[in-house]
C-alpha cells in the first residue's frame, strides 16, 4: 500500500446515555467506555474526529416504513398505553427484547445519523476509513425492532453507498447472524452480505448455508453458520479463504463491516472463544484490500470487553501499536483486576470440528465461484451534495434588509437585467380588445 489510509471517526457524545431498562443486556454506555479508552491511548490525534447529525425522519424512511419511523417518534414510557396494538404490530415494548425507553427516538437518530455520515464521507472520497462504533444494529426490520435494534444504520448507510458504488459489500462477523441487512438485500446483486455466526438454537435462527439469496440476488447471501467455542485460528481458516474469493468474484466499491464484539470470549450472550487479536484480525485483513470501507459496532454485552475491543480495533485501523496497559481514564476500574486491553481465551472446548469447518468452506467457495463474476449496473451522474461555500454564502446574503438590498441594474424592468430595448413584448397567448380577441 503506497499511501497511508485516511481514518474518520463519528462519535455522538449524548449516544452513551441512553438506559434499557434494568437488567437489560445491551448497554449504551459501552460506548462511553470505548470513547474514553479511544481517547487515553491517544489515538484521536492519529484521525479526524467528527460529531454526526441525528438522522431526520425522512432520512430513516428511506428504508423503514413511514408508520413505524411515525410510531418511534410517538412513544414514550408514559403513553405506551395509548399504542398498544402498534407495539405488537411493531414487535416492541416490554414483552420484547426492544423495550420501549426513554429518549429511543433520539438514540435511533444519533447512532444512525453517524453511519450516514461515514457513508457520505467515503462517497465524497474525503476518508478512505469511517468509523461508528455506536452503528452496527444489524436485526431491525423494515417495519419492526428485533434483537434490541430499532433503526437498520447498516441498511441506510448501504443505500447511501449505493449511490455512487455499483457494488457494496456486507461483512459481520458478530457471533449473531445479520438477518436485517440480509433480507433487505436477498433479492439484489449490488449488495453481497457475509455473515458468520452461531447457527442451531440461537437467536434469531436464520442464516443457514443454503439461504443464498434470491431472484437477482441468488447466490449473493453468503452464510457461515457455526457453532459454540470458535477459536482465533478456527475463525480465520473460514474468514480469510472465502473474503478472497469473494473480492476476487464481487470486487466491490465498498464495503461495510460489522464488528459486533459478542463473538469475543467471555461475552454474555456470546458463545465462541476469540481474543481480540483473533476479532481484530478479520479488521486487518479487510483494511489489506485498501477498498472505501464503513467500520461498525454491533453487539457486545460484557462491556468492559466490548470497550477493549473497539479501541484495539480503532489502533489497527490507524496501524498504531497500544501498549497492553490499559491507561487511566474515567472508566479505569471498570478493567480491574488486571487493567489490560488483551483477553486470554477460555480453556474449552470447540465444537467446530474441523470436518465441519472444511465443509462449510468448500460449499460457500463453490457458491461464490458458481457466480459469473462481478454484475454490470448502469450507473447514472451523481448530482452533487448541496454544499455551498462561504464566498456563495457571502454573496447572496450579505446586503439582506440593508440599503442596498435588491439592488438592479440600471434599466425600464421591461426586460432581463435591463439589457433590453425597452419596447413591450406581447405574448402569444395574450387578450386584446376588439376584433383581434379570439
């Protein structure tokens, strides 16, 4: 690679402060730990820091129905019972795994509006890496929350891509599959999604090796279902053979990776073993093929790991080594007893034999070179981002209400800019007393 990659980071700093409820797995404040960790290793110096605009409704519609974006605006804890039946039809509140907090609408906003913002950036060719850690909700559907996400940032971030990349693609490598994305993408072939995750009484179930996409789209959905204890070394001998094929066949324009943390050892709801250099290695490999490349969170629910994970994460795609001290920061105790950023695997076993880890290769190699190859669209002209600069600002604006406001050129006002001769043109169309009225 001759030149240094350019790294953007989003982060909202109200995105953290959002709650749940009790006992509630996922933690917004996971990202408050991460920033902090981010932010004591020094590593904000090394890329540009941007604070993201909350998404506007309208924003959100380009994928979500307008019903359901309409309902997330509405409700609060103290009118749920005035939408009863619109939390069923939309699969939230307290009978779910998608409560129905506090401050949801604005969450929703910030976390998805920082996707669309890296998304944009990379479009513009302003940063060669953005990076989210508070995007990466991969489960919401277009008209229902699932799995604690609301907004798909993921989905729209993709769509923005879209409209200048003819081929984008979708890696997870959370420990759950990223259905989401997924099926808003199953019957296309502009967007390939790679997933590898738990598969077999796990939530949410789908992501079976022979769910390939459909119509357009068949053999674009690439699934790897695994099961419980995947190693480092595991994980990379199906990661690294099919991620090659895959940009040898799709080669695509983008891509956007989702590195949820709970496929990290220790994890709560998780249930494979990796240390973060293996969970990191898949970022590695991915930044090695120097394509425009969108970087996003995901799950992760013991959070001091989480936080570990993305900052280590964040140093490689800056190519900065961190020491393995963690430094002090506001959140220091958190990483006791230890205070180390690396995590040492669980001593047990992995239930991915390698027979099965071999056929699970072999099929999706055999799936991605059944394929005929990168698909042709055709592209239209992007029209530009509406983006004035401060000498047009200036311009149009700096006489407003003041003497010389409006002021023409000189002339009768008969004609453009009183370039005219003065004499008054009738129009075809025009009435005229007597005969000549029609």
């Amino acid at each position: 690679m001759s030149t240094k990659q350019r790294v953007s980071y989003f982060y909202h700093p109200e995105v953290g402060h959002f709650y749940y409820g009790p006992s509630h797995p996922m933690k917004p404040h996971r990202l408050k730990l991460a920033h902090h960790l981010i932010l004591s290793y020094g590593l904000y110096k090394k890329m540009e820091c941007y604070r993201p605009h909350p998404a506007t409704p309208g924003e959100l519609a380009n994928f979500h129905s307008e019903d359901y974006v309409n309902f997330l605006m509405r409700v609060t804890p103290d009118n749920l019972r005035s939408f009863t039946q619109q939390m069923q039809k939309f699969n939230a509140g307290d009978m779910t795994d998608c409560p129905l907090f506090d401050g949801i609408f604005e969450f929703a906003q910030l976390y998805t509006g920082a996707s669309i913002d890296g998304a944009i950036k990379l479009n513009n060719d302003e940063t060669d890496i953005a990076i989210n850690w508070s995007g990466g909700l991969h489960h919401a559907k277009k008209s229902e929350a699932s799995g604690f996400c609301y907004i798909n940032d993921i989905v729209l971030a993709i769509l923005e891509l879209l409209k200048v990349h003819a081929r984008v693609l979708y890696i997870d490598i959370d420990v759950h599959h990223g259905d989401g994305v997924e099926e808003a993408f199953y019957c296309t072939d502009r967007v390939m999604t790679f997933s590898l995750h738990k598969y077999g009484d796990f939530f949410p179930g789908t992501g079976h090796i022979k769910d390939v996409g459909a119509k357009a789209g068949t053999g674009y959905s690439v699934n790897a279902p695994l099961t419980s204890g995947m190693t480092d070394k595991a994980y990379e001998d199906i990661f690294k053979p099919v991620m090659n094929k895959i940009m040898e066949i799709f080669r695509p324009g983008a891509i956007v990776l989702q590195c949820g943390a709970d496929s990290l050892t220790g994890d709560r709801l998780g249930c494979f073993n990796l240390s973060l250099k293996g969970h990191a290695e898949c970022v590695k490999y991915v930044k090695s093929f120097n394509v425009p490349t969108l970087v996003l969170g995901g799950g992760g629910y013991t959070i001091r790991n989480v936080a570990r994970c993305w900052a280590y994460e964040t140093s490689v795609l800056l190519d900065q080594p961190v020491s393995n001290d963690i430094p002090y920061n506001d959140y220091f105790e958190y990483y006791a007893p230890d205070y180390e950023l690396h995590l040492t695997p669980e001593p047990r076993e992995n239930l991915n034999t390698e027979a099965s880890l071999e056929a699970v290769r072999v099929e999706l190699l055999q799936q991605l070179q059944e394929l005929k190859g990168a698909p042709s669209v055709q592209m239209q002209e992007v029209p530009p981002a509406f983006n004035l600069n401060k000498e047009d600002i200036y311009a149009e604006g700096m006489n407003d209400g003041g003497p010389q406001d409006d002021e023409r050129e000189e002339g009768d006002g008969r004609t453009s800019k009183g370039m005219g001769d003065g004499i008054r043109r009738a129009h075809s169309a025009e009435f005229y007393e007597g005969d000549k009225d029609q």
